[in-house]
C-alpha cells in the first residue's frame, strides 16, 4: 500500500504544489475523468528531481503532464501522480531565429513571443490550447505546419534521473509521435526552436487567420480534446464519422460534435466512460461501414 500522503509530505514545498485524491476532470479540457491519487505542480528543475526521487523510492507510477488538452483519464483514475508542468520555470529566451523556452509555456505564449519578435514559424500551433512539451511528445501540427518543421532539440529528465539533449534527429518526430511518445518515463523540461526572420503584420495576420478558421470550424465553446482520431491514412477522421451518420450521436453526456465530426465533445457533462463508450461506438460503426480502422489521437489513462 503506498503511502501518498507521505509523498506529498515530502514533495511539497514553496516549489511544489501538491494535490492528493483530485479529479483529474479539473486538470484536463475534457472535463471529466477519475481522481489522481496525487497531482504535483513542480516549478524548478530540482523540485521536479525531488518528485521524481521520490516517486521512485516509494514505487509510485507517474506520468507528465501538460495543459492536458490531449488527455482522457479514466473514471476510475489514476494510482500514481500527475506530474503537470505548467507551473514549471515559464522563461522564454530569445536568441537571433533561436527560441529556447520551458515545457510548461503555453504554446500561445511562444508563438505571442515569436510573433512580437517577428519570427516566422510557428503560427500554425497558435490556438493549440497546450504547453510546448505536450506539443513535442505529440509532435503537434495544424495547417500544415507541425512541431517537427521547427523544433531543434528538446531537453529532458530520464527515467534513470539524468538531464540529457536529444536533437530534432533524435527524437523520432512523425505524424502525432515522438521519441517521447514510444518511450515511457521521460519528462521534457525545455525545447529549441529555430524561426525565421519574418514581416510581424504577415505573421499576425496567419495568426488571426487560424485563430478565425479554428472559430469558424471547431465546436470550441464545449470540453474536447480537439480531434479524437489521428487521421487516417488517406481519409480524413471526421468526414468519415459524418459519411456514416453519426454527427450529433449521443451516449451519456458525450456527443459528436454536430459542428466538427472530427470533435467528440463533452456536452453535458458526461464521464470518462460516456466519452470511452462514445469513443468505441463511432470505431466501431466507422469500420463496419467504410472499412477504416479509427485510431484515438487522445491519450488515455491508464
Ligand atoms: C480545442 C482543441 C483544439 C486542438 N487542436 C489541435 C491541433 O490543431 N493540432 C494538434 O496537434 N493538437 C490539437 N489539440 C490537442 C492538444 O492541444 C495537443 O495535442 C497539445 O500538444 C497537447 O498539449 P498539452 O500540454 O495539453 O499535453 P497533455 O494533454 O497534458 O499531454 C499530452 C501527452 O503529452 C505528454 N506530456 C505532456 N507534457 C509532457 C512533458 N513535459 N514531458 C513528457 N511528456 C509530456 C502527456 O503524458 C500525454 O501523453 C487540440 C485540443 C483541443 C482541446
């Protein structure tokens, strides 16, 4: 039986918040899901080793975790501890087309901060609602631009607790993947992206646009966690769903998204497994009727 209450004793400091038994509903934009057994809020690189240190003497499981824009936990939780990074060290430092800033920055803040230094780049990820490390693990992209186009190297805390560097070579970048993504037990803690010099209206203009083609498109007044599905191999995930009838399709309080097929979205108030079952049932439908096997984009725990 493992003692969390000790953990927290333990971990929590002036640089480290510390939640036990809380609703993970309240840390992701799905707004549902069980509780974590802890949920820690380190804000250096030593509270984030304590954390760890810890977590392992204990032999408690963790996972990193951002804005939680692409996470689903189950109702029936979590027995171990989120370690969520947006509280940790928010500096962005600008260096010529160099912007190195930590895994808990908002990605709008980056791309705010590229924008205001006029370097081109980085407008697609403008309105992904998470933090840059959870845009490296899912090598984000929109628009056709992805993380992969600008990141140059990412830094980390190993399993075995060492800081190392991996360059974009390194970090196996594909469609929603990443090295981080096939390797459990990494926590990124800072990234490098390499811009280009750029006019500032040209790039607040692409911004605004994608800022507008998301408003327009995307049902972004209910929880979601964006697109569902990855996409297909030659298909898009939401034209299929709707091709089969299922915009508007209900279970519990989750519903696909009348205004984006591509969105389950919580409407009223549904659990983890009204969105899991939601989840299987257009799977399901999706391949009986046009053969395509649907894969989630959203990670979900456990
Ligand atoms: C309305 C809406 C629109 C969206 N639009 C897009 C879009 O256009 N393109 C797109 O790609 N995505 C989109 N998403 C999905 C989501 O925003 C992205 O996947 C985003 O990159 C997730 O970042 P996060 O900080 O919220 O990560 P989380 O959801 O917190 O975590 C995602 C994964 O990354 C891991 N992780 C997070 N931080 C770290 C870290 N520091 N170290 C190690 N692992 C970490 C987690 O363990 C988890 O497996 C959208 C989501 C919403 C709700």
């Amino acid at each position: 039986m493992i003692d969390f209450r000790a953990f927290s004793q333990e971990i929590k400091s002036s640089d480290c918040d510390v939640l036990l038994d809380s609703p993970m509903s309240a840390q992701t934009t799905f707004k549902a899901g069980g509780n974590a057994k802890a949920i820690a809020f380190p804000k250096t690189r030593d509270a984030l080793i304590k954390v760890l240190k810890c977590a392992e003497k204990l032999g408690i499981p963790y996972i990193a975790a951002g804005n939680g824009s692409n996470l689903l936990v189950r109702d029936t939780g979590f027995d171990g501890v989120f370690i969520k990074m947006t509280q940790f060290v928010a500096d962005i430092e600008i260096d010529g087309e160099y912007i190195r800033c930590s895994s808990g920055t908002p990605l709008s803040r980056l791309c705010t901060a590229a924008y205001e230094n006029s370097l081109t780049g980085l407008e697609f990820a403008y309105g992904i609602p998470g933090t840059v490390g959870g845009a490296v693990y899912m090598n984000a992209g929109a628009y056709g631009g992805e993380m992969k186009d600008v990141l140059i190297s990412a830094e980390h805390i190993s399993p075995d607790l060492k800081a190392e560097t991996l360059s974009a070579d390194g970090l196996s970048l594909g469609y929603r993947r990443s090295f981080y993504s096939e390797h459990s037990g990494y926590i990124i803690t800072d990234a490098v992206f390499k811009l280009r010099k750029g006019e500032k209206e040209a790039i607040k203009a692409m911004m605004d646009d994608f800022i507008a083609r998301r408003k327009d498109k995307q049902p972004l007044e209910y929880p979601s966690a964006g697109s569902t599905f990855k996409r297909p191999e030659g298909h898009f995930a939401g034209a299929l769903i709707e091709q089969c009838g299922l915009k508007g399709c209900r279970i519990g309080g989750a519903e696909v998204s009348e205004k984006h097929a591509g969105f389950i979205i919580n409407r009223y108030g549904g659990t983890a497994d009204d969105i899991l079952a939601l989840i299987e049932y257009v799977k399901k439908t999706v391949k009986e009727k046009t053969g395509v096997t649907l894969e989630p984009e959203v990670k979900i725990i456990p």
